[in-house]
C-alpha cells in the first residue's frame, strides 16, 4: 500500500545554499546555509560588519549573489528581481527603514501594497488591521512620515511592509536606536505578526531578547555562519555567550 506523503520531506519556507556574495572584489559572505520553516522565527545575530544586512540584501536581490542558491517556497529566487522576490512573498523592514518623509502615514501604508495593484478604497480594511496594530499610526495617519518620532517611524516601516501580505518577513535590527520600553513593545509586535502566520528572519544585536522569541538562530562572524541552535541551545551555550554575544 502506497501511503500518501509518506517520506516526502516538507520544503523549507526559504532555503539559502552555499551563498557567497562579494561587494566588488571583496568577499563579504562565504558559502552561508541556513534555512527558515513556515511560521517560525529564526535569529541572524553577528557583531558589526559580519555580513547580516548583506544576507538579508541578498535575499531580496538588492545585492547578487555571486554564487549558491536562494530557494522560497520551492522556487530559486536569486536570479529575480526585487520587485518579483516581493511579489513572490518576500518583505523587508529595512535597516534604514527608509520611509518616504513627505507622504502621509497612511499614503507610506498605500505603498506597501504596491504589488497588489489594488485600489485604494479596497486597501482600506487591511490598513485598518495595521492600525489596530500601531494606534499611535493612526492618530498621526495624515501626517508627514518625516515628522513621526524614531519609534513611530519604525512602526510604519513595519507596517508597511506588513501591507505586502508577505509570507516571510526580513527584519534588519528593528529595534536599533528604540527606548527600552518600544524595543518591548516592537519585541511584542513581532511575537503577534508571527502568531498571524508570518514567518520572520530577525537581524538583532540585542541577541537576549531575539533568542528568547526566535525558535532557532544562526551566529554570523565575518560572513561565515559559526554556530547554529535553537534559542535555548544558543541562550545556554557558555561557549556560544562568551566568544558570540559578547558576554
Ligand atoms: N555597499 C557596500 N560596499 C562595500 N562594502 C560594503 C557595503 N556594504 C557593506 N559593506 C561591508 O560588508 C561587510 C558586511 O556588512 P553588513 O552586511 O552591513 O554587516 P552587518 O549588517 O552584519 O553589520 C562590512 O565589512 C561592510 O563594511
Ligand atoms: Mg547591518
């Protein structure tokens, strides 16, 4: 009797092969394997200059990839542009969070959409869940995004990054330069976008808080991935504390 399923081995969400990445003639990522499971939320932790933000650049086809493999949903996605790798269900909160300064707050939302092509009025009820989410984007939904405080801005950048219904979302250290009280509150956010079924690859230097959420994490050391574990593996590794999170 042939059982259906039986041994077939489920397709990891995004899978990364052998992934080497140079900027000009200088090699940044050297050969990095990871992969990230439908709905989990996987940490990329590495000291300053390892190559983080190169690897979420090169998953979005910011940056090429030199060589290895970028597989999502089944897919190869290194050879796509940006805009597919979007579509495809890839969205990122950058870095730089790069929000436009003179839109409103909710025209910041209505870009986020982009590639739905939707109309505007058809928008309005996903705009919505985003600001049951953030209330605050909502008392300030007309106004500039150049005005919003750091915090606010980072809201936004999520937000609208949520307005792409991505699959897997890239966050690039969203808690960079927040109070201790938003870095709880972001924390909080993300654990609720993850329970709603969106899978995330988190970059963090606070390597504590993103272990505590994260169901596995890699550690990146001058673009090459020297250790690999669950959150509690890595939390509790005397070795991995000492030589990685700077403990
Ligand atoms: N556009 C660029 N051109 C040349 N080198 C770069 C560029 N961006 C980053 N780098 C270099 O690549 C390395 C990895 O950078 P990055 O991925 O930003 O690290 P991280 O995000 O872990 O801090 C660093 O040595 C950095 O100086
Ligand atoms: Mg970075």
């Amino acid at each position: 009797m042939v059982i259906k399923n039986n041994g077939i081995k489920k397709l990891p969400l995004l899978e990364i092969n052998n992934l080497i990445t140079y900027y000009g003639l200088i090699q940044i990522l050297k050969e990095i394997s990871l992969r990230v499971e439908e709905g989990e939320i996987v940490c990329l932790l590495g000291s300053n200059g390892a190559g983080k933000s190169t690897t979420m650049k090169s998953i979005l086809g910011l940056v090429r990839a030199h060589s290895g493999e970028i597989n999502f949903r089944g897919q190869r996605i290194d050879n796509l542009s940006a805009a597919q790798i979007v579509a495809a269900g890839i969205a990122t909160v950058p870095e730089s969070r790069r929000i436009f300064p003179r839109l409103s707050v909710e025209e910041n939302l209505q870009i986020g959409a982009y590639i739905h092509k939707a109309s505007l009025p058809s928008l309005q009820p996903q705009i919505e869940q985003i600001y049951n989410l953030f209330p605050r984007l909502k008392e300030r939904r007309r106004q500039a995004g150049g005005t919003l405080s750091g915090g606010e801005q980072q809201m936004l950048a999520i937000g609208r990054a949520l307005m792409a219904k991505p699959k897997l979302l890239l966050m690039d250290e969203p808690s960079m330069g927040l109070s201790p009280a938003l870095v709880d509150k972001i924390f909080e956010i993300i654990q609720q976008i993850n329970r709603s079924g969106t899978a995330i690859l988190l970059v963090e230097q606070n390597a504590h808080m993103a272990l505590s959420i994260a169901r596995r994490g890699y550690v990146l050391q001058t673009g090459s991935l020297v250790a690999h574990g669950t959150g509690d593996e890595l939390l509790h590794s005397e070795e991995i504390r000492s030589a990685y999170l700077g403990e």
